[in-house]
C-alpha cells in the first residue's frame, strides 16, 4: 500500500498557489507560511486530502495580521476596560483610515509651513468644552495628571483627601503616580470625611490642591467631602481629575462630574479620559486655565506623552460627527432594547430555547459607580458561555442566576443577527 505521506505537497508548492500568494501580499509571508506549514502537517497525519492542503490553509488564515479579535459586548457593561473601553463611532473609523496614510497633522497647505499639530482635534475639544480658556492632548489620562504633577509639583507638595487616594485597574495607584514624578503627598481629612479646614492648613506650601473622583467605588453612610467651589477660594491652583471624560452634565449621572461644571465651579484645571464616557480614542485630555495649559503644552516630558495622527483624527471626529456608540448607549430607550431582543427569541425559535428579559447594565471603565442602566437580554443556557465566547464572532454575556444573559445595550443594531447566527451555532453542538 502506497504511503499517503509521498502525496504531500512540498511547501513551496503550496506557497506558489496564486490565492496563497494573494493573501501573503495582504498578510504578509510569515503568516501565510505558518498556515502552509499547518495544512501540510495535517495532510502527513492523514487529515486532509493532499488535493485539499491549499484549502486548509486558507482556512487557517486570519483575518488580519493581528491577533486582536473583534467581539460583540454583550456583557451590560457599556465601557469594558478589558475589551477596549469605548468603542469607536464609524466617523471615528473613518477618520483613522485617513489618518492612516499621509496627512497635513503638523503642516499649513494654505502656507506650507509647519502647522499646529493636531488643530482640527484642539479646535474640536475647545468648542466642546467652551469654560476651558485652552485644552491640550496627551496620551491618556495618567499621562495628563502625570504631566500636570511634574510640571507645577516636582520636588513640592500636592494636597490630596485620604477617601480620594484611589486605586483603579490592574493595581494602578494615584498616590504612586503622582509620587514617581516627584511629588510630595500631603494627606489631609479622614478615609470618610474631609473638609475645608483641613485643607486650608495644609496648603503653604503646596503647588495645587488635587481633587480626585473616586470613579469605581463608593463611600456611603457617615462621610463628607469639599465640592470644588469651595476648594477654588484657596490660595493655590485647584487641579480635578474626572476621570471618565464626561465633557458636559449628563440627565442619567446625575453624580457623575464633568469638565465644564468643575471648571465653571473654579477649579483650574480639569483632566480627563478620552476613550471612557466621551466614547473616543484612548486620550488624557487637559482642559483650563490658558497660560497653565500651555506651560503644561510647552514642558519637556509633554513630547514623550504625545499622541499620534490617528488618536488626532478619532478625537476630532468623536467630538464632531455623530453620537459616538457609549452616549447612544446611555441615551437608550429600554423599550426598544426589549423589543430587539424580543426579535432575537423569535429568530431563534422554535430550535433555540431563549427568553427575552429585562436587565440592568453599568456605565464600567471607572464611571458612574453604582448607576443602574435599565437595559434589555437575550437570555440562554449558561453553559453556552465559553462556546460564544471562542466561537468565530466571540459575543460575550455574563452569567445571572444560572442563565447567560447577552445584554443588548453595548450590542449595535445592526449586530443583531450575528447575535442569532453565533447562539445558533453553539446550539447546534450542544
């Protein structure tokens, strides 16, 4: 008997194939020959038909030259931090396509000379948040309060409440921040409860008074906290760090601080997060006082906190086009959450057991603590979670009282029917 083993194709062979050759121009060679070498291994153990190893291996292709996968949120959390926060509007997408090539980011076409980097981003920001008399970009949120921490407090002391020395996210420390800039805490109040007072007598020598929102926790019962109005009667700058990046009030987070109430409360400065509730690109946005804004824009260490063309063009297009995915989803109507996923249970009847309920979601990413989002699921078996998890479109839920639920609230419309056709195919292997 013939041993199937001489029947497989050499790898060269299967690399010239015209489809393989097309995907290595799109995928790069390194890839596509993993891919080869994959269907080929499978072809020697039997697996594969020698006259099919250049089918297998474009099964084995990816989609891109990234191991990122794209996933349908239906955890309930409209601002996952370990799905990327907040994602992007299709203005956005399309503006990165743009940026992505050659752009005008730091050039003048009018005149051909070098340009404000990032105008169009700036001019954006400023006339979203009118209280702020100039606005300026770093890389993310950390970077703007470490930007603004070096430069007014290297060496001097930043006065900070003890119930606002806050940890967020994989072991991430304020306190630690501010002091690896060279920063000296000057503690003040009690874990519960702070007030004017005690900051007034410890502001001698302090380069600004730093208010911090304890974004993913709560502190209830007996406490007391000073709001920035009348921080802002001290005799030294006032820096708030937001956090979520709410530019303006918002009906559903009441509690929830913006730029323009803190700035137009008196505080100095105000920093943020882009990719949070403003739904943009991962940014730390510095939003105050003109002539700190730009000493800040000026300082040296501002050039290793710079964000790129594309991070420019997302912002600007967030701040410009349409409602961006996370304000749609605060915005949204449960009615007509409930009515999607009533929709859902019907495509799915009669061979997929599946009920429509109703849910409550959380804003996430270090928002809003405790503010429940009425929202609408798709309720199915909880031993389908890991299957749609790794399936070919991962949809994420999570588990509730022995039920998976697939939340609807951070799901697009128009992502419905994958939500069908992903429950569909775990279904029909269970």
């Amino acid at each position: 008997m013939p041993d199937p083993r001489r029947a497989t194709p050499r790898t060269d062979a299967v690399l010239a194939d015209p489809a393989l050759a097309a995907a290595a121009e799109r995928l790069g060679p390194a890839l596509v020959k993993d891919a080869a070498r994959r269907a080929i291994e499978d072809c020697r153990q039997g697996r594969v038909e020698p006259g099919d190893v250049v089918a297998r291996a474009l099964e084995l292709l990816p989609t891109t030259a990234t191991t990122v996968r794209a996933v349908l949120n239906a955890t309930g959390v409209l601002v996952h931090t370990n799905l990327g926060r907040a994602p992007l509007s299709p203005a956005a997408v399309d503006a990165l396509a743009v940026a992505a090539g050659t752009t005008d980011v730091e050039l003048d076409l009018t005149t051909g000379r070098r340009g404000r980097r990032g105008r169009g981003a700036l001019e954006a920001l400023a006339r979203a948040v009118p209280d702020a008399g100039a606005v300026h970009v770093v890389n993310n949120g950390a970077a703007a309060l470490a930007l603004v921490t070096l430069a007014l407090a290297a060496g001097r002391e930043v006065v900070v409440a003890r119930g606002e020395l806050v940890e967020i996210g994989d072991g991430f420390r304020i306190p630690e921040l501010l002091e690896s800039v060279g920063a000296r805490l000057r503690e003040v109040g009690t874990t519960n409860r702070v007030r004017l007072e005690d900051y007034a007598a410890a502001v001698d020598d302090a380069a600004f008074v730093l208010k911090v929102h304890p974004s993913n926790f709560q502190v209830t019962g007996f406490t007391s906290a000073v709001p920035v109005e009348e921080l802002a009667t001290l005799p030294v700058p006032v820096v708030v760090d937001i956090g979520s990046g709410l530019l303006a009030p918002h009906p559903r987070l009441p509690q929830e601080p913006s730029a323009a109430a803190a700035l137009r409360a008196g505080a100095t400065l105000v920093t943020a997060s882009g990719d949070k509730l403003l739904g943009g690109p991962q940014a730390g946005l510095l939003l105050g006082e003109t002539g700190l804004v730009e000493r800040l824009r000026r300082h040296p260490f501002a050039r290793a906190l710079r964000v790129d063309k594309l991070t420019l063009a997302a912002l600007e297009a967030t701040l410009t086009g349409p409602l961006p995915p996370v304000p749609a989803g605060l915005a949204a109507d449960p009615a007509a959450l409930l009515a999607r996923a009533e929709r859902i249970v019907a495509a799915l009847a009669p061979d997929v057991a599946a009920e429509a309920v109703a849910s409550v979601a959380a804003v996430g990413g270090g928002g809003a603590p405790g503010v429940e989002l009425p929202s609408a699921a798709v309720a199915v078996d909880e031993r389908w979670a890991q299957a749609l998890r790794t399936g070919p479109t991962p949809v994420l839920g999570r588990a509730h009282r022995g039920r998976l639920l697939l939340d609807l609230l951070a799901v697009p419309p128009e992502r419905d029917e994958d939500v069908v056709a992903a429950v569909r195919a775990v279904a029909g292997r269970s």
